[in-house]
C-alpha cells in the first residue's frame, strides 16, 4: 500500500501565512483609504484659501468689511476713502478674513481635525497689494500612539495656501492725488519743503532714467 499523504502541515503553513497577509493587506487597504481621504482634506484647505483669498481681496478692493458669498457689500455703508495711507481697521479685516477661511475649511469634511489655525497677511509691492491665506490643520494618525514609540508623531500636519491680487486702481490714484495735493500745500506754506520736495523729485527722475537705461 502506498504512503497517505499528510495534509495537516500544509494546512498549518497556510493558517500561519493567513494570519499573517491577511491583517498586513487590511492595514494596507485601511492606510491607502486614510491617505485618500487626506489628500480631500488638502483639497479642501486649497480650495477653501483660495475662496477666502479671493473675497477678501475684493471686500479689501471695495473698502468694506463684509464677507458674504464671495462678493463685497453692494451698499457704501462702512467705504473708507484713503486707507492705503492709514487704514485702522486693517487687522480686523485680517482676522474675519481668517476667521471666514476656517469657516469654509470645516465645511463637508471627511476626517475630523485635532487643531486649526489660518494666518490672513497683507503685503504691499510697488504699485498693488497681495492678500495671501494660509489655513493649517492637524489630523491624528491611526495607531500614532505605536508611531510615538519610536520617536514619531501621531498628527500629520496639512496646510493651504493661496494669494489674490487686490485690485483697486481707483482708490491708489486718490490717494497718490491726495499725497501730491498735500504736498503742495505744505510747499507753500513752507519754502524749506519745496526745496526738500524738489531735490526729492530729481533724485526720482535720475533713479527713473537709470532705471530705463538699464532695461533698454
């Protein structure tokens, strides 16, 4: 009679392989889930700057204070005349603008945050303005408790950001006019600044000249 064959090794290698490519290929699917629902969450924060970037670029460009739907106020109810030379409201605008981004930012999320934070920032250049909108989030990692262990952290971090260009050509030539009006009143008023006032302007001129020579 011939030898029977003994099936109950191999049924135990495949039990031991089973138990082990089984939870490796679930913590693999569970990972690549969790990396896709952060990359919407990076999608999100993008999209949300860029809103937030973008109305409050044009609230800035009107001169009011509201964020509503992406479009200023249609009234003039609030309209500030001058505020490229001094606007006192400035950081209050900053910080609904901020708090607007944060508020689109919760909107339709997939992974709940453990932390949020948006930084609004105005940068002036030579002839407009920049808004830039950064929003930050921070997300606990599954198993960041094991990640801890060896030194890692258990939140990753995911920031946005986005810049629009405030355009308002109306309110920088009142308020060059307004300069250039009261700088000839003082000039009258006081001799000694028409001469500060006149070395000044030269010294544009040359610089202007040098300026175009250098790129012709």
């Amino acid at each position: 009679m011939g030898k029977r064959y003994d099936t109950s090794k191999e049924r135990g290698s495949i039990t031991v392989e089973a138990s082990i490519i089984i939870p490796l290929s679930i913590l693999s699917i569970a990972a690549a889930i969790y990396i896709g629902m952060l990359l919407y969450q990076k999608a999100l924060l993008q999209s949300a700057a860029g809103a937030a970037a973008e109305a409050g670029a044009a609230v800035w460009a009107a001169g009011t204070d509201a964020l509503d739907s992406y479009r200023p106020d249609r009234g003039m109810e609030g309209f500030r005349l001058y505020r490229r030379i001094y606007d006192r409201s400035a950081e209050d605008r900053l910080r609904k603008i901020e708090e607007y981004a944060l508020s689109l930012a919760s909107r339709d999320e997939l992974v709940k945050s453990e932390g949020s934070e948006a930084q609004a920032v105005l940068r002036d250049h030579i002839i407009c303005r920049k808004l830039e909108v950064t929003i930050t989030k921070y997300y606990r990692i599954p198993l960041g408790r094991f990640m801890k262990i060896f030194g890692g952290s258990d939140k990753v971090m995911i920031t946005a950001k986005a810049v629009s260009t405030v355009s308002e050509p109306a309110e920088l030539i009142r308020t060059t006019d307004f300069i250039i009006d009261l700088e000839k009143k003082l000039e009258d008023r006081f001799p000694e600044l028409k001469k500060a006032g006149e070395k000044t302007r030269e010294t544009m001129n040359e610089l202007k000249d040098r300026l175009e020579r250098f790129a012709d």
